[in-house]
C-alpha cells in the first residue's frame, strides 16, 4: 500500500478557465496544489517505479472546521458527528489526483475502485492510499 499525506486544507481540482481571446487555463492554485501533490507521491515512492495493474484508492480530505461556529458544534465536527457538505465537490477531489499519474501509476484509469470521504478536522490534510488488486476474481462468481 502507498500512502501520500499533503498538509494543508485539501483543494479539489478547479474547472478550466478560458480568457476573452479563446486561450484556456488551469487556474493558478490547481497547478500548484497539484505540484504539491506529485511532490508528495514522489518522496512517498522514492525510486519504485509506478504501479502497474488494477488499483484500489481511498481519499480523506479533513477539512478546516469553520471559526465562525460555536463550540459545541465545532466540538461535533471534530468528533466525526457533522461532516463537511460544502465546496470542493468530492469529484473534484478524485481530480486532483491526475498529479499522480507516472509518479504512483501509470495512468488513472487503473483505479477501478475508490473511496472519496470528507471530515473536519483541526490539521487540514489530505490522504490518499492507494492499494493494488491482487485477486480481481471471485468478484461476482
């Protein structure tokens, strides 16, 4: 199993953007996160090659709990009782991880089962395991 931990309030991928002349863009902030992110994969992996075959991926982002709450609800949040239902969309999410591709596998398209979970917590971060699939038989016979 691989994990990658990436510090800090955990971005989903923005959508791209398009200036008047018709040129398109990825936003900034994507582009870095992202290269946060590949850093990450890359210390994690060290000089493994990326994974090759059927993966498996689950994904916490543990998001900042609001300052604005009052304590007991901010008590609940941390506690796992209230869970986050704002922005970034949790596909947005899976996105991201497009950073990953030729550091941790090979393309994304080997993910053929994932797991996307959002929590508050009071250390913002992101944590992404990613698992090979070993026995893709016995799956439905």
């Amino acid at each position: 199993m691989i994990e990658i931990v990436l510090a800090g309030p955990p971005m989903g991928k923005e959508r791209v953007r398009s200036t008047r002349q018709g040129h398109v863009y990825t936003p900034e902030r994507t582009v870095n996160y992202e290269g946060r992110l590949a850093y990450a994969a890359q210390e994690v992996m060290g000089d493994r090659p990326p994974l090759d075959g059927a993966l498996e991926v689950d994904i916490c982002c543990y998001m900042a709990v609001p300052e604005s709450k009052p304590k007991k609800w901010k008590a609940a949040a941390l506690s796992g009782a209230i869970r986050p239902t704002k922005k970034p969309d949790y596909d947005n999410f899976a996105k991201i991880c497009d950073a990953l591709n030729l550091i941790v596998w090979v393309d994304d398209a080997q993910v053929v089962d994932g797991r996307i979970r959002k929590f508050y917590s009071d250390r913002p971060r992101m944590e992404i395991r990613v698992t090979p699939i070993t026995d893709e038989e016995g799956v439905f016979g």
